[in-house]
C-alpha cells in the first residue's frame, strides 16, 4: 500500500510536518509494509514559508529590513534547495512588527517587502513565491515598487513617503531604474482574496478597518487609490484595478500584477504545485489529510479539499483527521474527502487536547486505528 500523507498544521499543537510524520507512524503500526511519503502543505498563509523551505530541503535567509513603521526589523524568507526560489511571506515585514495600538494605514509601508525582494533577486533567485495574507498597510504596494527601484515622485520630482497617505501626492511613475534582474524573475502570489482595489468592496472599505482606519480615513484611501490606478493607467494601459485581487493586502495585488506580471493564485493550488502533490498522488492508493479543525469552513475550500481535490482528480480515497470535528464537516464529503475523523480519543479539556505530545500520540493512535479497520476488513495493505 502506497499512503501519501498531506496534513495541514493543528496550530499550536503540530506543525504540518510533525501531524504528518505521527500519522505515518500510525500507519506503518498497523500496515508494517506500506510506504508512506509524508508531504507538508499550507493554504499560503501562516506557516507557507517554513513549509515549503523545511519540506523541500531548502535554508533560511536572515536580514534586516524596514518594517511596515519605518522602522529597521530582522525579517527572514526561504531559498529552496535549488538556490533560485525564494519563498516569502508579506506578513513578516508588513504586519508583525506593529503593534494593534499603533496600526494606521495612512503611515504603515511596504517598502520592507521590497527589501526581501531585492535580496532575493540580488542572490540570483529567478521565482519568488509570496504570500500576501495578512498586512498592516493600504498603500497599494508603493512601498515595495520604491524598493525595487521605481521612481515614485510627486510634482516637485521628490520621491513620495510612506504610507497611503502618499498616494494623493504622487505625479510620476519612472521604472527606468528598476532592479536589473526583475524582469527575469516569475513571482507567484498566494492570494484568496478576490476583492478590486477600490470601491465598495474595495480594500479600504472592507480591510482598512482592521487595520486602525476610521470610517473618514476610509473614505479618503479609496479616494487616493483611485488617484493612483488612474495614474498607473498612464503608464500601464493593460492595468485593472478591477482584477481579482487587486485589493489584496492593502493594493498590493495591484501592484504585483500590474508592475510585476505576478500571478495571482490560491493560495494551497499555488503551494501544491509548488510541492509537486499531484504527481505524489498519482502513484498512491489512499491519501491523508486534515487540520485542526474540520467543519464548514474547512468544506469552503481550506487546505484539505485542496488536497482531496487533487486525489480526486486521480480516484483516490481521501481520509481527513482533525483536532475537532463539527456536525458541518459533513460537507466535506461533497468536496472529496470519503471520512474524517476525530483525533480526541477521551473527555479533556482543550488545552489537554492541544498539548503537542498528546495531540501527536492522538494521531498516532487514531490513524493505526483506522488502518487496522481497512487491515481487517480486507484492505489492500501491500
């Protein structure tokens, strides 16, 4: 029996990589011969770049850059074992140095992300998979265009600030010295937002909030971002501030794709291709997934029908195991996924459950439970 095993994290018990390795022992206790090919994943968000660098044998890059106030932070991004993809998260330069009490928009930049850009594209990286879930910033990727060398100038030719409240005053829009190598470079975007750039549905009107605006500043970025895509039009007649996801993390999937000729994609599509799931899949006879929690939110399309999406594809039976497990998980089974289970095998509380040696045994113990069924019902265990 050939298992491949592609388990989300259970944050704050597991990692991706240790929920995968206790299910493979789980197997392996029941099913001695079978061979299973533990594969970790992330829907692109929290934990994508130790996933992918940690998973594909790749090392981690340390350096400082200017975080999302101005200010110098350490920041770090992954180079996988071929030396020329860098994995990258926005979040780590643009959102977690700021503290919730000194979060605003008008001020907060991006110009950090286009620092780990630079570095990568310095240390001759040809692809940058980045991951824009989660920013501090409103400022439609300005920050980052500056960094990788664009001339962003207002009326007087000076270069703009930071932050969204620069928008209004920008007049010009130069790539005459942007960085050598970026036209060479393919960047892939896990991005699930699908909102424009301005508007109703726009950044400003339904992510500023969250990020310390008032309904006044709100109403104002929207204004300036409309300034800024009609002067991009200029420049860049193909621009679409209506694109899915031009309003991802503040505008910056504006900016990817339009200066950039990012692609913009889900995010676990983007990390299963990246991982080479697929073909994995191909060869096996049953595959594993799960997370931390399996419910409706899970069926809306998280990491584990990404997963069954794929086995799907190739008729493979899909078996999920999650921390909990609600009545709604029932709709997984319309998205590929044939059974779940719960790994809580006893009354406890959930810090019990949460505990990593315990949630880790659970799985263990659950998983060898499952695959001494299939053994005794007269599975194919070869």
């Amino acid at each position: 029996m050939k298992v491949v095993v592609a388990i989300d994290s259970f944050k704050g018990s597991m990692t991706s990589l240790e929920a995968g390795h206790a299910a493979k022992e789980g197997v392996l206790r029941a099913c001695p011969d079978a061979t299973v090919q533990v594969m970790p994943i992330a829907d692109g968000g929290e934990g994508t770049v130790e996933v992918l660098t940690e998973g594909l044998g790749g090392t981690y890059r340390t350096l400082t850059v200017t975080g999302p106030l101005g200010i110098p932070i350490r920041v770090r991004y992954g180079v996988l074992a071929n030396g020329k993809t860098a994995v990258m998260d926005m979040a780590a330069a643009a959102l977690t140095a700021v503290p919730a009490d000194k979060r605003n928009p008008l001020n907060t930049t991006t110009y950090g992300v286009g620092e780990m850009m630079v570095d990568a594209l310095d240390r001759g990286c040809e692809h940058i998979v980045l991951g824009i879930g989660g920013s501090a910033t409103n400022d439609g990727g300005t920050g980052m265009l500056q960094a990788l060398g664009f001339d962003l100038t207002d009326k007087q030719g000076e270069p703009i600030p930071f932050g969204a409240k620069a928008l209004l005053k920008l007049c010009t829009i130069d790539d005459r010295r942007v960085h050598p190598r970026l036209n060479d470079c393919r960047i892939s975007v896990a991005c699930d937002v699908q909102n424009p750039l301005c508007g109703e549905t726009g950044c400003s009107a339904v992510f500023a909030p969250q990020k310390g605006a008032s309904p006044d500043m709100v109403w104002e970025m929207d204004r300036w971002l409309r300034h800024y895509a009609a002067l991009v039009k200029t420049v860049r007649p193909d621009a679409d501030p209506d694109l899915h996801g031009a309003g991802a993390a503040g505008g910056m999937g504006f900016a990817l794709a339009t200066f950039l000729n990012a692609t913009l994609q889900n995010g676990i599509a983007l990390i299963l291709e990246q991982i080479g799931l697929e073909e994995a899949i191909r060869q096996a006879d049953v595959v594993l997934t799960g997370e931390g929690r399996l419910d409706a939110q899970t069926a809306m399309g998280k990491a584990p029908v990404g997963v069954a999406t794929l086995a799907k594809k190739h008729q493979k039976p899909v078996l999920a195991f999650g921390g909990g497990v609600t009545a709604e998980a029932v709709a997984c089974r319309e998205r590929g996924i044939d059974a779940f289970f719960s790994i809580v095998r006893g009354a406890c509380t959930l810090q019990e459950a949460m505990e990593p040696h315990t949630a880790r045994a659970n799985m263990t113990a659950t998983v060898e439970e499952v695959f001494r069924t299939v053994t005794a019902m007269g599975g194919n265990t070869k």
